[in-house]
C-alpha cells in the first residue's frame, strides 16, 4: 500500500467515524471509520518503514589515489 492510499483510507475512515450519519443493519459506521482510520494508519507506518530502509542501501565508491612525483 503506497502513501498516497494510506493518506485516502485515513481521510475516508475520519469522514465516516465523524462527519456521516447513515443506518446500516448491522453495521456501525463509526466502527467501520475508526477501522480504515487504523489501517490506513497502518499502511502509512509500513509503507515509511519500507521507503526508509530502501533509502540505505550501500553505496561503494572506487577512489583512485594518485601521487605527484617530484621532478628534479
């Protein structure tokens, strides 16, 4: 799950939790909203988690060491 569908599960479960009222048997809207909430929440900690350990890969360089010689 990327950044951006985490960002989208956290805004829609915050709608759903507090700004809609609707009546489902058996379904509450606020418990669904705080779920999606939680795993957009959870996709976010993931998916920064994979993002920064991808961004520490080794680097090698090769330096080459070159001396000037003195002329006489």
């Amino acid at each position: 799950m990327g950044i951006g569908a985490s960002i989208f599960l956290i805004a829609l479960g915050a709608i759903l939790a507090f700004a809609v009222e609707f009546n489902i048997a058996g379904l509450d809207e606020k418990a669904v909203g705080i779920i999606l909430m939680l795993a957009g929440a959870i996709g976010l900690a993931f998916t920064m988690l994979v993002v920064n350990r991808r961004d520490r890969g080794v680097v090698a360089e090769d330096r080459i060491v070159t001396r000037e010689r003195d002329v006489y």
